[in-house]
C-alpha cells in the first residue's frame, strides 16, 4: 500500500501514529510525506498528511530544514485547509526559526492574529510563534501587544487565555 493510500485509508490518530512510525528516522521517507502534503491534489491528503508531518518534525525537528521556504510559502497559499495550517504553526512553534525566515514568518503569523476568520487554534499558535520570536525581536512586543488588545472581545477563551499568558510574560 502507498503512503498515499495509508493516508487515506482512515483519519485517525492510530493511523497517524503508524505514518510516523512508518517515517521513524528516515529523511527520505519523510520528504515522501512531505512531497503529499504540499502537492497532492486532494485536499483531504493534505489535511491528513498534515497531521503525521507535525508529528514527524516534533520528533525529528531536522527534517523540516530543508523544506523551510517551501513549507512557508505553502502557510500563504490562498485556500489552504485550517488543518494544515494549524499543523504547520504548531509544529513551528517549538522549532529554532531560520534567521532568514523570521521576518516572514512574523508577517503571516500577525495576518493570522489580526484575521476574523482564521479558526482560534491558528491564532494560538500564531501568538505562541510570535512571542517566541519577540525573545530576539523585542521591538515587536509592543505590536504584539497592541493586536491582542484589540481584538481582546472578539476572540474566544482560547485565543485569550494563550493571549493572557503572553501578556504577561511580555510585562515581566
């Protein structure tokens, strides 16, 4: 059975979990993964490729290096499914950013934020990657914090408890 096919065949989290398992330290098997999650017409293998991709990174954070530029300019693509933007954001919130990709990544993480639509686990994540960022970009702390603010009421328990924390850490 192809990856492809494993993919899917169920949307589950055991299945997840054998994807990744099926990856386990191999770059190669994890480009293949990767190679679905950004090219495949399907939108339910992109959702589902998603899942193990974030996974898989947690695990091995070096697998994503190479694929950097590509998985970012995959986070703008118009009409990308919230389940692999919200895989996407997770997986880079615990990952040392590229210095090249800082700038960038600070720029659609804020759009995200700032957006009405985008789901609240988006914008989470969005905020825990821009606070990471504002250890060494200070000066965006103030932006940060002005965003929250105003979108304080609009946004759900989620978006304001992570938003609280951040708060105040960025006051310590």
């Amino acid at each position: 059975m192809s990856l492809r096919d494993t993919i899917l065949k169920e949307h589950s989290k055991a299945n997840c979990l054998k994807i990744v398992g099926w990856i386990g330290s191999d770059q190669k098997k994890f480009n293949e993964l990767f190679r679905l999650f950004l090219s495949d017409e399907n939108s339910s293998v992109i959702q589902r490729a998603s899942w193990p991709l974030s996974y898989a990174v947690e695990a091995h954070p070096a697998f994503i290096r190479p694929h950097f530029s590509k998985l970012l300019k995959n986070l703008k693509k118009p009409g990308l499914h919230d389940a692999a933007k919200r895989n996407t954001l997770r997986m880079l919130q615990d990952l040392d950013i590229p210095e090249r990709f800082r700038g960038d990544l600070m720029n659609t993480c804020f759009e995200y934020i700032e957006s009405v639509s985008e789901k609240p686990a988006i914008k989470a994540f969005s905020l825990t990657i821009l606070y990471n960022l504002s250890l060494q970009y200070q000066d965006i702390r103030p932006e940060l914090k002005t965003i929250i603010e105003d979108r304080w009421e609009y946004e759900t328990a989620a978006f304001r408890s992570r938003a609280r924390k951040i708060l105040k850490a960025i006051a310590s």
